[in-house]
C-alpha cells in the first residue's frame, strides 16, 4: 500500500468542515400580484379536480353499487 511521508494537518481539515463563503447570493425577486393569483388559480383548479374525481368516482367503490342499467343487462344476460 502507498504510504504518506508527511502528516496529514488535521486542523486544516476540520477548519473546512465548517468553512462559510463572503460572497451572498443576490436578493429573490418578489412574484408581483398577477403570479400570486396565478398560482392560487392553478392550485384551486388542481385541488377541484382531485376532489371532483374523488366524489364521482366514490359511489363505483363501493361494494355491491350497480347502476341500473348494469343489473337489467346481467339478469338479461343470466336468463338466456
């Protein structure tokens, strides 16, 4: 195996760990009023739909829920 002749300085290594840069990213831009409401509108529509197919989808969940038409087509069906 390769050996090191000189020591590894330590203290170096640990001053790194914790090293914190002069240099500060510029300020964010602050979204002006229309993006705001854009991005609530986008967030409602995006919540309506999930909760709109929740609640039309919810009754073809259910256990032993049959639209009428599906039970006369299957007793139809069974009676041949």
């Amino acid at each position: 195996m390769f050996r090191r002749r000189e020591p590894v300085p330590f203290a170096f290594v640990a001053e790194a760990e914790r090293y914190r840069s002069n240099i500060t990213p510029p300020p964010r831009e602050r979204p002006s009023r229309t993006q705001l409401a854009g991005r609530v509108l986008i967030g409602l529509t995006v919540t309506t739909g999930l909760v709109g197919a929740l609640l039309f989808g919810m009754p073809s969940l259910q256990p032993g829920a049959q639209s009428p038409q599906h039970a006369q087509r299957s007793e139809a069906s069974t009676g041949r």
